[in-house]
C-alpha cells in the first residue's frame, strides 16, 4: 500500500511536468507562426527548431501598441445616444426609436476598449403587446497586431450568444467597418456589416446592415454624442 500511495504520488507530480513540455512542444510551432519582421530568425540552424530567444522577441514587439490601439482609445468616456430601428416588415413604417447612455474605458494598458450600455427597449412581452424593457450591452474591441486586422465581441441580455466581429479602419472617411454573423434562431445565420463613423471627437454613428438572401438592409442606426456636448 505504501508503495501505491508513493506511485500515485508521483504520478499526480509527474503527469502535470508531462503536460507542461507537451504544451510547450505544441506551443512553439504556433508562435513560430506568427509575423514578424524576418520570421527566419526565429529558426534556429539546428535542425531549423524554433528559437526561443528570437520567439519571445517577436511576440514582445507583437504586444506593443500602435496608432489602431490609440484610435480606439480616442473614444474613450460618457456617451449618450439615440437608436432607430426598422423592424416592420412594412418598408414604409417609421423605425422605432430609444435612447440611452454608453461608457467606453481602455483596460490593459491601452490594448483594448470595453463598452457599456444602458437603455431601454420597446419589445414585444408574452401578451405580444410593445413595452418598455430594460437593455444591458457589453462591447469589447481591439486591434490584434498578429492579424492586422480589428476585432471585437459583444454581449446583451436580449440573448446568451456572443458575437465575434473583425474589422477595418478607413482614415478617409474615419469609419471603421466590422463583419460577422448572427444566429438568432437555430440554422437561421445571417451576415451582418456595421459601419462607425466618426464624425469628430464628440461624435459618432454607427449603421448595422443585415443581409438576408443576398439582400443587404439596413436594419438599425445608432448616433453617439458625448455627455454634455450637442
């Protein structure tokens, strides 16, 4: 028994060191993967294994902040907004409309921006008549400097999904353009495009367009202002 007891010791020590160079082993080859400026000197000449000097280095630089990660940052603070949103069938129905508030913050040093929102909405209850319900989002965007590209998820209490969006910023126009795909019913997926311009620092509009058969429309549009600004 003493000697079972001192194997399954050693196992429960043995079987993490076991994991950890298994995750290291893996783990080298996709960060070797990841751009740099001259990949090859990650690669050691022997036996072209990945240099873990090299490595470290590049994923320091791939780390580092740049002018995406300050253009997000830019719009940090309070914001309100109002939103329309074209949901009747009928093309020539008004689009109900709300308002309510937003705060955005940097966090980790700059890397990325998380939103808050607060509002309220009109929905349909369980009787189907329109009533005031109370809306709660959550945003969280960044620019990923492996991908070059933005990126961004979003969560509310109207569903338990999260929608994972990746973008681009045109400094023409100051928009930034994000696509994804929702899911709302089961199989039922749909393409989505959002456009944020910014109009200036204390204001901004962002335009959702859905795409159903091939068809994009324009189904939501919300304006931002800065709190005590017009």
């Amino acid at each position: 028994m003493a000697i079972g007891h001192w194997q399954n010791s050693a196992m429960k020590i043995f079987m993490p060191l076991i994991t950890i160079l298994l995750t290291t082993v893996i783990a080298l080859p996709l960060f070797a993967q990841s751009p740099a400026s001259s990949p090859a000197a990650a690669v050691s000449a022997a036996g072209g294994q990945p240099n873990p000097q090299e490595m470290m280095k590049q994923m320091m630089e791939m780390s580092k902040l740049n002018d995406n990660h300050k253009l997000l940052a830019s719009m940090d603070g309070n914001w309100n907004y109002t939103i329309k949103f074209w949901m009747n069938p009928d093309p020539n129905a008004p689009p109900q409309q709300s308002k309510g508030t937003a705060v955005r913050k940097s966090i980790m040093g700059g890397r990325y921006s998380v939103m808050d929102v607060s509002g309220k909405m009109q929905m349909p209850g369980e009787d189907g008549k329109m009533k005031d319900m109370q809306f709660k989002g959550m945003g969280l965007e960044g620019y990923d400097n492996v991908k070059q590209k933005l990126v961004a998820a979003w969560i509310d209490n109207m569903g338990t999904g999260i929608q994972f969006s990746e973008g681009t910023y045109d400094p023409a126009t100051k928009t930034f353009t994000y696509t994804s795909e929702i899911e709302m019913m089961p199989g039922m997926k749909t393409p989505v495009r959002e456009a944020l311009k910014v109009t200036d620092k204390d204001h901004m509009m962002l335009e959702w367009y859905e795409n159903h058969g091939g068809q994009e429309k324009k189904t939501m549009e919300i304006n931002y202002t800065r709190a005590g600004k017009k």
